[in-house]
C-alpha cells in the first residue's frame, strides 16, 4: 500500500476546513503557529465573519394625507402652453387692428347719402358762394339783397334750359356769359331777356372754379329748391337723374363750360340741351 506524505494530507484537511467555514476538525499534528498555514486561515476567517445585512424597517403609518397625484393636462391645455408668447413689439399692431377694420369697412361702404344728394351739396356751394348776393332764401333785392331774385319761379323765366344757367353761372358777367348786347339766358323771356345791366351795381361774378359736379348741384337746388320746381321740368338735368349718377350731370356741365365765351346761345348745340336760346 502506498503511503500518502503528510504534507499532502495537511492540505487536503486545510482545504476541507475551508470550504465548511472552519468547521471541520483540523488534523491533531497540525502546528498551531505555522507561518505557512497563516494566510488561510485569515482568508477563512472573514467569511466566516460577514453577517448578513438587515433590512431597513418600513415607515410607520401617518394620519397626513397623502399629496394627490398631478393630474396630465389635457390636449388643449397642453397646447396653449407649448404656443409661443406674442412679442413685445407686435402689442402695438395689436392694439391698432380695431382702427384698421373701421377704417377698411368705411372704405368699402357705399358713400354716404349726402353725397350724391344734390341739394345736400348744392347747398352748401349756395350758402358759400351765392347767397350773400342773392341771400340765403333766394329773395335777393326783394329783401336787402344785390343779385336778382330767384324765387317764385324767375330762374326758369330767365332759363328755359339748366344748361343756359349753367353758362351764365359758369362764365358771369364780366368774362363772357352774356350776349354783345349786355343779354343773357332766355331770349324770349316773358317781359323780355335779362340784362346785366338791371343791376349796375351788382355784376354776377364767374364762377369757373367750381368743380362739374358742385356746378350741377348749385344749379339743381337753385331750380328745384329755391325756385320751386320740379324733376319733370327739366327732363334731362334734375335731381333725380343727378342722385342717380352724378357723373352724367357732371358730364353735361363740361360740354357747356367747354363752349366759347361771349356766345351762350351756343348752348343749344351741347347734346343734352332742352332748347334754350
């Protein structure tokens, strides 16, 4: 039989020892102090030392109630907060934008009606240009005035036709409204044709700086709201037809100032004219 040395056996034992963490008996002849066996048994003895760790204890139960949750915010929420902030400098924009829409709605409405009113604005080219000669009612001498009267039916006696007064108007006195002879307006007028000079010291002035359209309306009122007539009286040169379309009055109003001075019988010739002579 063959024998085993003891230096082999002692390893065997040490290593058993070890893995049963010192609990196997070490051999009886085995030294004590032996400065060979000392790193395993310090390497045995940590093992053997380490405890498990304990857990740490749960938390005691309070009476505080317990914070709720946050709620997620919904979609539209969510959105408004992710949207950029208006700049500081577009307030101002903002803030005008109000003005804006008055103003572009004024600019698409229809004009207002005293716009295409003559006598709205016959009116005030009357009260601004004519009336302190022939006063505010038209009575003109009859009532301290100094041009001629122009009520109770005298403009249409002096001008049978609109467009005769326009060129009297248009022209006056002085730069050409008149015949040679010092007449004007109607020649067969009843009581005779109208001179410049019945009222010497008053001579009509010329009125040429109007524009076509105040001239249509000046003449307009002075014939139908001063002088008392009607619409039908001048078929093609009324109040109606000019509330219609001022522009076609107009029109009328610059084929005759477009005449020659000093002949305002030529009037008849302007297409648009009702026989004036």
């Amino acid at each position: 039989m063959t024998e085993i040395p003891e230096h082999l056996l002692k390893r065997a034992a040490a290593a058993r020892a070890a893995k049963s963490g010192g609990d196997g008996d070490a051999p009886a002849d085995a030294p004590a102090a032996a400065s060979g066996d000392a790193p395993a048994a310090a390497a045995a003895a940590p093992a053997a030392a380490v405890e498990k760790t304990k857990a740490a204890p749960a938390p005691l139960p309070t009476l505080d109630e317990a914070a709720p949750a946050a709620k997620p915010d919904i979609a539209v929420v969510a959105a408004a907060k992710r949207r950029k902030r208006i700049p500081y400098w577009a307030a101002p924009v903002l803030a005008l934008l109000p003005l804006w829409g008055v103003l572009y709605v004024s600019s698409v409405q229809p004009p207002p009606a005293g716009e295409s009113d003559p006598f709205v604005i016959g009116k005030a080219v009357y009260t601004a240009n004519c009336a302190s000669c022939h006063q505010a009612d038209g009575s003109g001498v009859k009532s301290g005035g100094t041009g001629q009267v122009l009520t109770n039916g005298e403009v249409e006696k002096t001008f049978a036709d609109p467009l005769s007064q326009v060129y009297w108007e248009h022209f006056g006195a002085a730069d050409g409204g008149a015949r040679a002879d010092g007449t004007y307006g109607d020649s067969t007028r009843e009581g005779g044709a109208r001179n410049v000079n019945d009222l010497p010291s008053a001579q009509m002035p010329g009125f040429a700086s109007l524009t076509s359209e105040e001239m249509a309306a000046v003449v307009i009122y002075i014939r139908e709201e001063i002088d008392g007539g009607k619409p039908a009286d001048d078929p093609n040169f009324n109040s109606e037809l000019f509330a219609q379309d001022p522009a076609a009055m107009a029109a009328l109003v610059d084929a005759v100032t477009a005449l020659k001075a000093g002949d305002p019988d030529a009037v008849s010739t302007v297409t648009g004219a009702e026989g004036g002579k």
